[in-house]
C-alpha cells in the first residue's frame, strides 16, 4: 500500500509587487494555518511521512517546514523538485512513479491548479478546489510507485483549515 498526501501551499503575501511569483512568501494567515494543519494531520490523520517534497516556490517550501516540524520529519530532509512548480498532471505524475519503492507515504507540497487537477486525476473522488493549505490524501493498493495511474487511487480524506 502507497498513501500520496498532496498539499497546497498556505496563503501567500501579495505586499511586495515586484517580487516573482516563486519568491513570495507566506502571509500571516499562512504562517497561522500552516502549524494549524501540521498538528491537525498529526493528530487527526496520523500522518508520518516517508519523504517530503517540495515546489521550489517559497511559499510551498514554507509550508512544508512548519508541517513537517508539526509532524516530526526533518526539515532538512525536505527535498526540492522543480517539476513541482506550475509544471502540469504529466510531470507531476512522473515525480510520483520515480519515487523509490521503499517509500509508502509521500507528501507533495506544491500549486493549483496543478493539485486540484492531480487529486482528480488520481483519485476515484472528484474535488473542486483544494484551498490555501489543503490536503488531499490518496491511497494506492500497489507495491510500486511506477503503478500509479489515472483513477485508481482510493480516496483516503480531503482536509483544510476552514474545514469544521
């Protein structure tokens, strides 16, 4: 069995207009939902990740450090996949059936539309939108990565910080 958690970045900050898209930070209403949903995903969920990986974004990159602190994973073992960024279902699918076997639960912190769009291609349950911070968990009765395909991921729990 393989569990693929895909999270969205927290809330971004749009203060600084000159900075790129891949340089803006959290705002504070990140910075707040973020450790908010890493103790949520490690009470509620029991989320242990095996492998953190990130957008090389900074507000993706952010996110993943304040939850993976909440779920006790290194920080410094969070790794940084450029594919991650606004790259698309096929590349972000390619990421996923690279993963090293060894691996059952794997967390992607990364950008919609992309994750929104990876959620419903995986899964056998359709979302409109995973929000700022939301997670979207999956889970794949294989034993390899490489055997992830379209529609076959079984629907484990779709979580977020407006979520009662």
């Amino acid at each position: 069995m393989k569990q693929l958690i895909l999270i969205r970045h927290a809330k971004s900050s749009w203060v600084d207009p000159d900075l790129s898209d891949r340089d803006r930070p959290l705002n504070n209403r990140g910075k707040r939902d973020a450790p908010f949903m890493g103790k949520r995903l490690k009470k509620e969920h029991n989320v242990k990740s095996d492998l953190i990986l990130s957008s090389p974004a900074k507000r993706a990159i952010g996110t993943a450090r304040i939850i993976a602190k909440a779920i006790g994973y290194p920080k410094e073992k969070i790794e940084i996949k450029d594919s991650l960024y606004g790259s698309g279902v096929t590349a972000m699918l390619n990421v996923i059936q690279y993963l090293d076997d060894s691996l059952n639960e794997v967390m992607l912190f990364g950008h919609n539309p992309d994750h929104t769009s990876l959620a419903n291609y995986l899964s056998n349950q359709q979302v409109d939108n995973i929000p700022t911070c939301g997670v979207f968990c999956v889970d794949f009765d294989i034993q390899s990565w490489q055997d992830v395909k379209k529609g076959e991921g079984i629907f484990k729990f779709f979580d977020y910080p407006k979520k009662s």
